[in-house]
C-alpha cells in the first residue's frame, strides 16, 4: 500500500515526501507507519491536541 502511494506521488512528480496521520488507538497502526516513515508530531504529548492522532512523514526516495 505504502509502495502503490509513493509510486502514485513520483509519477505525479514534485513531492519529497508523504506526510500522513493514523489514529494511535488502531491496532498495528502506529507499529506499521514507525517502520517506514518518521514521527513527527505525537498528539498525545501535546497541550490541546486530540490525545490520539500520530503524524509520520515518510521521505521519497
């Protein structure tokens, strides 16, 4: 799924990168992004965020 995306965005051409979120709380999820993208913001440690959305940025390479 995660190949099918990033081939999609380099034939679109002009990204650098896929930037998604997931929902802490679904199960595998937050295993399943960790392993091929980079955490960049956890909501759960934020003041006011919703306490459960993971955003992950997975760079094209």
């Amino acid at each position: 799924m995660v190949a099918e995306l990033a081939n999609f965005a380099r034939a679109e051409g002009g990204y650098r990168s896929l930037y998604l979120h997931t929902y802490a709380a679904s199960p595998g999820a937050e295993a399943l992004w960790r392993s091929v993208g980079k955490l960049v913001l956890d909501e759960r440690t934020e003041t006011g965020g919703d306490k459960e959305t993971l955003h992950f940025e997975v760079p094209m390479v």
